[in-house]
C-alpha cells in the first residue's frame, strides 16, 4: 500500500484543537510584544541595567599622594607614576601560549594568573604597580579583557638614610610606618571616580561623566635636616660595622625648638624595595626598643639632690673603698676614688656616690622627678609601636631598687626619651614637646622640671665629663665647649645581667648656649670595647661638629683643648 493512501492520515483532526493552538500563539505574541513595549517604553531601568551592566564601568582615579619634605624643602618622599594591569574576567578569555606570555612579562606564577582570570568578579587586579615599561608591552599585546591603569608608587631618594623616619607605603599607597603612617590621613588625600563606556573588547569607547574628582594629598615638611641626617647615618653605620654591633640608634633634637633634625637607626632597609620589608629591620629602635640607660641617669639624681637641697655642687661625698651594701646587695665603683665631689662623681661615673645621693631623698620625689621627664610614657609621636619605657610604682621600690635607679640599673627608657630628658639641662630646666615637623612659630611654653640655677650646675659638671679626668675625652668638638654624660649598662638576658653591654652618651653643644642635644646608643659592641665614652663618645663628636657647622653655630672655645685647670676656672666663674 502507498504512503500517501495510509489510514493514519485520513484521520481528520479536530476543528477545536486547530483554533485553540492559533490563539495559544498569538497569546504568546502579544504578551512577547506586551513585554517589549513595557520594558522599552514604560519601564526601561531593567534593560538600561543590563546593558551598563555589559559596557559601563566605573573606574578609580588615584589622588597624588603627598611629598615629604625636608626642613629645607629637599624631598624625601614622592610618588612617582607607573601602571597597573586589571581584568574583566568575564572578556578575558585567554589562549594558553597568551596567558604564558602575560605571565612572563608581568613575572607571575601562570597558575595565580588563570586563578585571578577565572574570578566571577567584574575587576580583577593581576598585578599592580609594574613599570611603564612593562606596561606598554603587555598593551601591544592586545589581549581581550587585559586592562592597564594609571597608579602611583613611592620613592625615596635616600633609601635606607631615612627609612625608619619615613617608613614607607603599602601597594594601596597607605602608609604602613614612620611619617607615611603617622601623617597619613594629610598625605593621602582622597582617589576620584569615573563612568566610562566600553565595547565587547573591554576598550573604552567614551568617558560618559566624572562622579569625584581627586583630592591631591598635601605635603608635609619636616623638621629633618637632610644634611644632618645623612651624617648622623654614616657616623652610626661606622661605629656598628668598627665595633661589631648588633644595632643602634643616634637621635639630634635642636634644644632650642624641641624639633627633631635627625634620627637613624641600623639595621636598616631600603623602602624602595618592598619585597623584603618585614621583621627586626622594620623597627624604629628610638621610639621601639628600651634599655637600661646606665650612667646618663647619674645628672638627674645629681640634679634632684640639688634642687631639693640636700647638697651642693661642691659638697664632699665618701665613695671610698668603691663599695655600697645596700641589704643583701653592694654596688660597686669601677675605681676607688675615695672623698669626691658632687660635680667629681658625675665627672668620674661613681655609681656609689650616685646611690648615696639617691638614698638621701624620699623614693616619691625621686619617681616624681622620673616621671616629670617624660620616663615611663610614650612621647605619642604617632609612631607606631613606640613605648614608654618601664618605671614602676615608687611604693614597690625596695632600697637597692632607688639606688640602682641613681645610676641607670631597674629603669629602662626610649633613645627618644632620653634625648628629650636631657633637654632639660641643654634648656634652663623645664621641657618642651617634641616635633617632628618644622616649627615656623615659637615653641610652646616648656614645662619646668628643674630651676635655672640646677640646670647651669649640673651642665657644669657634665662639662667635665668630656674634659681631661672625666669619661668622655673622645666626645670633645673642636672650637665648642661640649657637655655630656657616659652610659655603659649590663644587658639583661632571661631575667639576668649577661655579659653584654649598651654603651650610650648624650650631650649639647655648645655648652655656653646650647643648640644641639645629641644622643647615641650601641647596643651590644662585640670587639672587646664596649665603655660608653670609646663606643658612643665619638660619633657624637662626629655628628656634633657636622651638624653645628651646618648650622653655622658660633664657636664658645678655642680649637685646641683647654687643659683641665684653666678648664675648671671657667666652669667656676659661670657658677
């Protein structure tokens, strides 16, 4: 039988089903062209969407972040342009031999790359901060979805002279230490935004509006002099590598503003090079790190006794036979110098005389003097991680606590604090805050710690310090008088004096008038030479005849050293 006369296709289809099939499709019409007209004409926001979803991006505009100047307007820090390659995963369909060489050029794992290209985001960052250089060849790639954009990056023109002052910024251009953490909020300024169309290729066809223009962080101007820094740097960096040091720390404070001219630390880093920025390296031991200041503690217990009378510049002290039992423990002299006084336990370091002069006085007022100097409180520079040191409560001090406390043993301070501290003798005896940026108006009234008749006594004596008989010959400046003290203090190890040492001096020039307040720490001189006034004494000398030559500082001695009678005739005749 043929196909055409099968019984199947005789049957006749029912009249109903064809008219109910006719109206099911124009139904479906009407509402397809219901739907089309509602969204194009009343209610387009949902289409609208959908295609800015597709080709609208907006884009970040970075703000220039601002500069970091030195005293005198030098730069310290400054961004520099370079570029940064970003996706749209979703266009970013990569051949594997692309991909290899977008790896290649940017020095990515391919692995990280094909990770952050399968992202379900709409922008993905593959590495920020390359160079224009590199920038510009991945552009003559041409690679569906591969973006670059304009970022900026840090530098620093001294690298590792200033780094722990400056700290540095993080890929974000944040400030993560130093200055560009402490300032940030003035120096970052605030990134802009634009609405941008692009085609199917991700390229950008049409700026449609500006949404914020940037705000360009401001600059700040420190009171770092960049020619003082940079000696007190090197001078640092010869002592460490000459005495085998494990760190150290110099810090110049004008004595007359409170600004800080200078401040070094080692082991430093280059901030420039952010790949290896973490650890030890990263601290600013100044403001971070605390020690047993030794002797430099010895002016102030000289000081507090005079102030509160109990003795005088030339009052006789026994120190013989260079021995104090205090209960169960003695302290000891270096040397036994038998009657001394006042000024002469200072001039020859007598830890003796120095624990007699503090148990004469009431462990209150000796932890109010302590305190008013600023020990045991973060200065709250806004540097991150500075401390304040440790002074406990005066009611838990045992006897052999305040003695040892006289001369620098059961207190520990920051390099910082102790510069300042000592800015109290280099002034008429009160304090004034510190800066770190420059002061173009008169410093803040200073607060008064010892009178003006204590501070030219003591800095009397701690002018004998540096001259023939006293601790710090090598600290001696050629044509100024120089006032300093010596600090050489055993290391505390698990709970233990070990035999490892801090040597320290601090000390203004000129004495006459002081302008400079300098102090230096080395932590740990492992070459057999660890006395304060052989380790410290000369990079003081070094950075202080530098810096009060750059300052243009009027000489107050003739450049010969004056010998120690005729030297002790003068600092009589200023009494």
């Amino acid at each position: 039988m043929k196909f055409s006369h099968s019984p199947v296709l005789s049957l006749a289809v029912p009249p109903w089903r064809a008219r109910l099939m006719i109206w099911l499709l124009l139904a479906g019409f009407l509402t397809l062209v219901g739907r089309a007209l509602y969204l194009q004409g009343i209610n387009n926001e949902f289409l609208k969407g959908k295609g800015e979803a597709r080709y609208e991006r907006t884009l970040s505009i970075s703000a220039t972040r601002g500069r970091i100047l030195d005293r005198h307007g030098d730069v310290l820090a400054i961004s520099t342009p370079v570029k940064s390659i970003w996706a749209i995963p979703e266009d970013a369909r990569l051949q594997p031999a692309d991909a290899r060489t977008l790896a290649q050029l940017l020095e990515m794992d391919l692995r990280e790359l094909n990770r952050r290209l399968a992202s379900d985001k709409d922008f993905v960052f593959i590495k920020r901060q390359v160079s224009p250089e590199v920038a510009d060849r991945v552009a003559a790639l041409k690679l569906p979805g591969i973006h670059e954009q304009q970022e900026y990056r840090r530098y620093y023109p001294v690298a590792e002279v200033t780094a722990h002052v400056l700290g540095f910024t993080g890929v974000e251009d944040a400030g993560q230490e130093g200055v560009e953490l402490a300032f940030n909020d003035m120096l970052a300024g605030k990134p802009g935004s634009r609405r941008v169309i692009k085609d199917r290729r991700g390229n950008i066809v049409e700026d449609v509006e500006s949404i914020r223009a940037p705000q360009e962080g401001k600059d700040v101007l420190l009171a770092l002099d960049d020619k003082i820094q940079y000696l007190a740097y090197s001078s640092l960096k010869q002592a460490i590598e000459q005495y085998r040091a494990r760190a150290g720390g110099i810090v110049v404070l004008d004595a007359k503003t409170g600004e800080v001219l200078a401040l070094a630390n080692l082991p430093a880093y280059n901030p420039n090079n952010r790949e290896r920025l973490a650890g030890a390296q990263l601290r600013n031991r100044a403001f971070t790190d605390t020690f047993e200041p030794g002797s430099t503690m010895k002016p102030f217990t000289a000081a507090l006794a005079l102030e509160k009378g109990k003795y005088r510049y030339d009052t006789a002290i026994q120190t013989a036979p260079g021995r104090l039992v205090v209960g169960n423990a003695t302290i000891h002299d270096a040397h036994v110098h038998g009657v001394l006084t006042v000024a002469q336990v200072i001039q020859k370091s007598s830890n003796v005389g120095s624990a007699k002069m503090a148990l004469s006085m009431p462990a209150e007022t000796m932890w109010d003097m302590f305190d008013s100097l600023g020990f045991g409180t973060p200065l709250k520079l806004g540097f991150p991680g500075e401390v304040g040191g440790r002074l406990r409560p005066w009611k838990k001090w045992q006897p052999i606590e305040q003695a040892t406390m006289a001369y620098g043993h059961g207190i520990s301070v920051t390099l910082i604090q102790l510069a300042r501290a000592y800015t109290a003798f280099a002034r008429d005896g009160d304090l004034i805050p510190l800066s770190l940026t420059r002061m173009d108006a008169p410093p803040p009234q200073g607060k008064a710690v010892f009178s003006a008749q204590t501070a030219r006594e003591v800095r009397s004596m701690l002018e004998l310090v540096v001259l023939p008989g006293g601790t710090a010959q090598k600290a001696r400046v050629p044509g100024y008088r120089v006032a300093g003290k010596t600090g050489t203090a055993h290391k505390l190890d698990g709970g233990a004096y070990a035999n490892k040492y801090v040597a320290s001096f601090v000390g203004f020039a000129p004495a006459s008038d002081p302008r400079l307040v300098i102090a230096v720490m080395i932590d740990e001189p492992s070459n057999g030479i660890y006395y304060g006034g052989d380790v410290a004494a000369p990079v003081f000398s070094r950075v202080m005849a530098g810096a009060l030559r750059t300052l243009g500082a009027p000489q107050d001695a003739p450049l010969s050293p004056p010998t120690t009678m005729a030297a002790l005739a003068d600092v009589k005749e200023e009494m």
